[in-house]
C-alpha cells in the first residue's frame, strides 16, 4: 500500500495529518497533541474505479473500530466517527471540563465560529448562511414552526418517504396555523422523472399548496430526490420548500448552491462523522424574511440567520472536533465515499433485484440511489412481517438491520453500509438473502 503523508493544500488525491483545523479550538494544552492521521494514497484516477479497489479501503477500515458480534449495516442513525476524530472529541471533551467556564466564556465563541466556517466552506455556502445547531430535527422543527407565509385555507405538502418527526411537524401546522396538509405518495423504486412527476401531480391537484417539505435523500430506502427541478416547480407556483438534508451530505458529495434551495437543514453526525449533537441549519442570503427569528428575539433587518435557532448549552467539545470531522471526511474524498458506497448498495441490490422472493426499494437508476437501500419479502409489508424479517437476519444470520415504516407501500429493512464495511459483509447479505426464500 502506498502511503502518502498529508499535504494541507490537498495535492494529492487523498491526505491525511488534522494538525491544522483543530489546533485553534483546543486551547494551548490540546495544541501540543493534534491528532494525525496517513490515509493510504488513491491508486486509481477515478472515484468509480477506486470503489472496487478492496485494498484501499481495508485500509480505510482500520481508521475504525468496529462493531463486535455483529456484522451492522445499520450505519443510517448516526455516523461512527475515525480514530483521529474520537481522539480530538476525548482531548476536547477533557480541555472543556478542565477549563470549564473560563474557556466556555472566553474561548468557545471564536472556536465555534471556526467550526461554522469550516461547514459553511465545506458546504459552499457563503459565511452568515451556516449556524451551527444541536441535529437536523432542531434545524428543520425552527424552520417549519418559524415559518410566515401561511394563511388559513392554504396547504402545506409533504410526502411518504419524509422523516416521520417532520411530517408530524407539518400535519400540526394544520391546528396552529388552520391550514390543510397534503401528502404526496412517492413510488418505493423510482427513477428522477417519476418523482418529479409525482410532485407535480400534487401542486396541480392543490394550487393552494404554499409551503412544502422536500427531503434529498429518504431515511426509507435512500431514495434521492430531483431536489433542483422540484424546487423550480415550487418556486414557479410561488410555493417555498424547506429541504431536509439530514441523510444526503457526506453519504453523497454536493454543494449546497447545486440544491438551488433557500433554507436547509443538515446534520455532521451521520455521513460527515462529527460526535453525535452536531447539525447545521441554512439559511440563503437574501432568504430570511419568511422564517421569523426564533420566539422573542429580534433581528431588525432580517439578516442574521442565527436568530433563527437557540440552542444556549450545548455539547462544546462535539462542536470543536467538527474540524477534525471534516479533515477526515475529505482526505477519504466525498466523490469517493459516495462511488464506495453506492458499490457496495449495488452489490446486494442488484442480486436481491433478481431474486423472485424480494421486493427492493429505493433508486432505479444510480442518479436516484445512494449507498442505502431497502427491500422486504414480496408481499410481506406489514410492520410486523419487516419486525420478523429483521429479527431473522439478525437472529439467524447474524446480520443487524433496522425497519423503516413510514411509507405508503408499507414497512421494509433497511441496508446501510458504511466505509469500512468489507464486500464479505455484502455478500454474507446476499447469502442469507437467498436463504429467505
Ligand atoms: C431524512 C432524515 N431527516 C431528519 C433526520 C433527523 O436527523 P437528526 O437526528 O440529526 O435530527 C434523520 C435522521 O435519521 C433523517 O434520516
């Protein structure tokens, strides 16, 4: 394996030592220990081809611990973080406790501003749209709860394959605000075009729809949605969206400017591998108007995204390993986390597609999908028949899944590799899968 020693202006393809980012955040005495780290240099030119190459990334799986007496690929509730990332949140965790006040009060505003522009570069987002919050929940609730444009008699649009917590956000916007809810039932396998055909349906069907919730990638089956063309045909109809962003950064590579959305909520816990307690709310400049600050604070000129959320105590050490967090997610490469996991989805997709007894779920084409997929027995989606199966593959093969019951098709199992799932974890999958029959 050829090893390549980090360089901070990324030269090469992969890099590896976080010395700088953390250094300004963890005061003197975690100055002198920045965690560093060598990821092995890329062989291959492109994402696509290096995907496949197993040698790279057992390598990148030694960056983790795993897992014991289980083979989990249920790696969608949160991110495990990297040694090196571990290591930084441990030496902050400890500088906080042992500075306590003196470096909550005095230090913590400059280090958590750090921390919000290492997101918002990351993102493209220009500095003043990113604020840093406690997960995704907390960015989107704000958001849909601080919305101003709805009168009695309008609609608010959500669909199936959204968040459970923020559809009931959205139907409660009918007792607080007198407005009706609208759900769009989107297809379980789909391709761009039945998506954005999906939605469109509904905004001719309910012209008084005024307010939508749009999620990139479904926490279901990894579905990914035509976030840019949605959107126009929202904005067309004088409809705003709210993008739920919670599972696409990180498990795919974008920039925010590419979802064309004026307000978005994200996390760093899951894709990114920050410590769990970490989103991110956006707010696009220029976009502020309609999203009230957060009850009793003001904003005058409605220009500080961060009156839109108060998050007052939070965990500070998970804030200051975020640029750690980031160091790590890009020296592996977004483009290659992204094309590494979809390869491993395929693997088991596309042998479970052809197999009489499962249904999949999730993107037809690689466009719609990501590395999370879904699939149940056909004709098994009742809650408790995807309760069985997962208790089956866990029980029987060994194999930890989680059940995801939120679509209109009924209850599925869920499959989410991570970076340092091995192809024999995949094709022990394949194994019991065939053995469902
Ligand atoms: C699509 C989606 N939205 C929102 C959330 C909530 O994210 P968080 O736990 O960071 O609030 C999740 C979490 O699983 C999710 O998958």
């Amino acid at each position: 394996m050829n090893h390549s020693k980090f360089s901070i202006s990324r030269r090469s393809l992969l890099t590896g030592v976080a010395t700088t980012a953390a250094i300004s955040s963890f005061g003197v005495a975690a100055e002198k220990q920045a965690s560093s780290f060598i990821l092995p240099k890329a062989s291959q030119s492109s994402a696509g081809s290096l995907a496949a190459d197993e040698a790279f990334w057992a390598e990148i799986a030694t960056y983790y611990d795993r897992t014991q007496g289980i083979v989990n690929l249920e790696h969608g509730y949160w991110g495990k973080m990297a040694k090196p990332v571990i290591e930084a949140y441990q030496r902050a965790t400890k500088m906080v406790n042992d500075q306590n006040s003196f470096y909550a009060r005095k230090r913590f505003p400059k280090d958590i501003r750090h921390a919000t522009s290492r997101v918002a570069q990351a993102l493209g987002a220009e500095e003043g749209e990113i604020v840093l919050t406690r997960n995704a929940t907390e960015s989107i609730h704000n958001l849909i709860r601080q919305y101003q444009g709805l009168s009695a008699g309008d609609a608010v649009l959500f669909a199936d394959s959204d968040y459970p917590s923020f559809k009931t956000t959205m139907k409660w916007l009918e007792q607080d605000q007198g407005v009706k809810s609208v759900e769009v039932i989107t297809p379980s396998l789909a391709d761009q075009q039945q998506l954005l055909h999906a939605y469109v349906a509904a905004f001719d069907k309910h012209p008084e729809i005024k307010l939508m919730l749009l999620t990139h990638v479904s926490n279901q089956h990894g579905l990914v949605f035509p976030v840019v063309e949605v959107v126009k045909e929202a904005h067309n109809r004088g409809i705003d969206v709210i993008c739920d962003c919670a599972q696409s950064w990180g498990l795919i590579d974008y920039k925010i400017s590419d979802l064309e959305v004026n307000w978005a909520g994200f996390n760093l816990h899951k894709w990114i591998g920050s410590p769990v307690g970490v989103g991110a709310l956006y707010m696009k400049k220029g976009s502020l108007n309609k999203i009230a600050p957060y009850p009793g604070e003001s904003d005058p000129d409605n220009s500080r995204a961060y009156t839109r959320v108060h998050t007052a105590t939070a965990n500070f050490a998970a804030f200051l390993a975020v640029p750690t967090a980031l160091d790590f997610h890009q020296a592996i490469g977004g483009e290659n986390k992204q094309a590494r996991l979809h390869y491993l989805r395929d693997l088991w997709f596309t042998e479970a597609q052809s197999m009489s007894h499962i249904e999949v779920l999730g993107g037809k084409d690689s466009m719609s999908s990501t590395g999370m997929s879904s699939f149940r027995l056909k004709g098994k989606n009742s809650i408790d028949d995807a309760n069985k199966l997962q208790q089956r593959l866990e029980n029987d093969f060994g194999i930890f899944t989680v059940i995801r019951k939120g679509l209109d098709s009924g209850a599925c199992v869920r499959i989410t590799p991570q970076v340092f799932t091995g192809v024999d974890e995949i094709q022990q999958l394949v194994d019991s899968l065939k053995k469902l029959a």
